[in-house]
C-alpha cells in the first residue's frame, strides 16, 4: 500500500504513522528523517540539501522529491509505504505524482486525519513534557495526577519553546494555506480517505486500519 497521511499539526499523525508502520510492517517515511540521514550521509542530495540549510533557506522540492524517489528504491519500501509530512502543498503533491507515475507506481490512497481547530490549539498548547523521562502528558486533555509533576518518575514537566499559543498560531495559519488545499486536490482524483481524528485513540488506529487494509 503505498499512502500518504494527512492531517495538521497536532492531528496525531506521528503516533499513527508508528503504529500502521510496525502493523503493516512498511516504512514510515518522514522527511525531515531523509533530509538529516542525507546530510549526515554526506550524499550529493545531501550536500545541496546543507546548503540551503546553512543559507537558512527552504530545501527545494527538486532535492526532496530526489530523496523520496532513492527512499522508495529501497527493498523496505517495496511492499508499500507511509508518506509523513510530504507533501505539503500542491506543487509538491504535483511532483511526487509524476514522479511515482515514471515508475508506474501511483499512490494508492491518502487517509486524513480531521480534527477541529480547537482541539488542535489544545492538544498543542497543553502538552507538557517531563525533563526526566520524556513522557508526556496534555494539561487540558490528559493532565498529570500532580500539576507540574510526572506520574512516572517524578521529574520537573516543562512546555516545550514552540509549543506557545503564537507559535502554534502561525503553524496551523500555513498548514490551512499551503497543506490543507490537498485536501480537494486527492478528492479530485478519488483518493482521499477522511477519518474523524478525535475521541479514542484506538478507535481512530482501527479506522485508519480498516482503510489500509482495503488499499
């Protein structure tokens, strides 16, 4: 099955896309992984990606679309994949599809996960995570039995930087201009799978999987 996940920051894409990867025992592919695997390699994508990088610029489309077409050569790959964070807007949804279609293997289905704009602004703002052992909890959703203290072991719990009301603000503004026009981009080519992303997480895995399993 070759997918893509869609959703917002905040939307729970990370957690499903670890779970479906080890269920369907395909490859989670994230960019921003291929992108420090690259430079870390020292690979000519991986030089030109640095580059821009260092400049404090956006890596091309060119030299990401590279990547995923090397990622998807590999034999992890071949039995399918989950596409997590790309694309992110519809010149790049463009590309990929030519470039899948080059290797006559088209996407065969794009599973959003639809969760209001509240409860993303809380599930973003609210999380809080423990300094000790990583864990984390969400003061509005999932809150901690101690405020400021980690059930598990303890430890001190601390907002991350980028988890601040403005930050996230401006996060979500650019997933709703650039991202979310994907949405009637894959329902114009009957690919599109919404899945409500709210409620109880094992409820929404169960639906995602019942959608991967029909691809």
């Amino acid at each position: 099955m070759r997918t893509v996940l869609l959703g917002a920051p905040g939307s729970g894409k990370g957690t499903q896309g670890v779970f479906l990867a080890k269920h369907f025992t395909i490859p989670q592919i994230s960019t921003g992984d291929l992108l420090r695997a690259a430079v870390a390699d020292g690979s000519e994508l991986g030089k030109k990606a640095k580059s821009a990088m260092d400049a404090g610029a956006l890596v091309s489309d060119d030299i990401v679309i590279g990547l995923i077409r090397e990622r998807l050569s590999q034999d992890d790959a071949q039995n399918g994949y989950i596409l997590d964070g790309f694309p992110r807007n519809i010149p790049q949804a463009e590309a990929l599809d030519t470039m899948l279609s080059e290797v006559g293997q088209p996407l065969e289905g794009v599973v959003l996960l639809d969760v209001p704009f509240e409860e993303l602004m809380q599930r973003l703002t609210g999380r809080r995570t423990c300094k000790s052992c990583g864990a984390i909890f969400n003061v509005h959703l999932s809150p901690p039995q101690k405020e400021g203290e980690c059930d598990k072991c303890g430890g001190e719990l601390f907002q991350r930087q980028d988890d601040n009301e403005e930050t996230i603000g401006n996060r979500l503004k650019v997933y709703e201009e650039q991202t979310a026009p994907l949405i009637g981009y894959y329902q114009s080519k009957d690919k599109l799978h919404a899945i409500k992303g709210t409620g109880d997480i094992n409820q929404i895995t169960n639906a995602v999987c019942e959608i991967f399993e029909k691809l």
